[in-house]
C-alpha cells in the first residue's frame, strides 16, 4: 500500500529550501557582490535591489505562496493517484 503526501510537511519543507537559498544570495550579493538579486526581482515583485526591509519581507511572502503552489501542485494530484489505485 502506497502512503500519500502530507501537504503541510511538504510546504514546510519547501519553504525552508527557498527561505534558504534566498537568504544564501542575499549574502552572497551582499558580502561578494554576486548578482543574484537579478534572478530573484522577476519572480518576486515587490522584492527591490538594493535592499530594503521592505522589499525583502515581500520577497519573504511571495516564497510562502510560492511553497504553497508548489506543494498543491505535487501532493493532492499524487494523493489522488494513490487513493485511485490503492481502491482499485
């Protein structure tokens, strides 16, 4: 028997992986003048270079939706799958 996705450890999961690598290019365009924020301005509006605490609590929430979307978009359609054949 197949086990399904929990949706909220999975949002957790993803979270704490963008939260982090947010935080490492911030750093880095910080402390080695890398250009990260470049990546980072399309996917997040709101998010400003340079920074603001503004911009990057913005940045900080779009990651929560971002999380969110993604989870959605993985659990409940594998969820369905496996009830799906698990009552097959």
């Amino acid at each position: 028997m197949k086990t399904t996705i929990n949706f909220r450890a999975l949002t957790y999961v993803l979270l704490i992986a963008l939260i982090g690598s947010y935080l490492l290019c911030i750093v880095g365009d910080l402390l080695f003048g890398w250009t990260m924020y470049q990546a980072w301005a399309p996917l997040l509006p709101g998010f400003t270079w340079p920074l603001t605490i503004g911009g990057f609590l913005i940045g900080l929430l779009w990651l929560v939706g971002y999380s969110l979307y993604a989870a959605a978009l993985i659990a409940f359609p594998y969820n369905y799958f496996v009830q799906r054949e698990n009552h097959a």
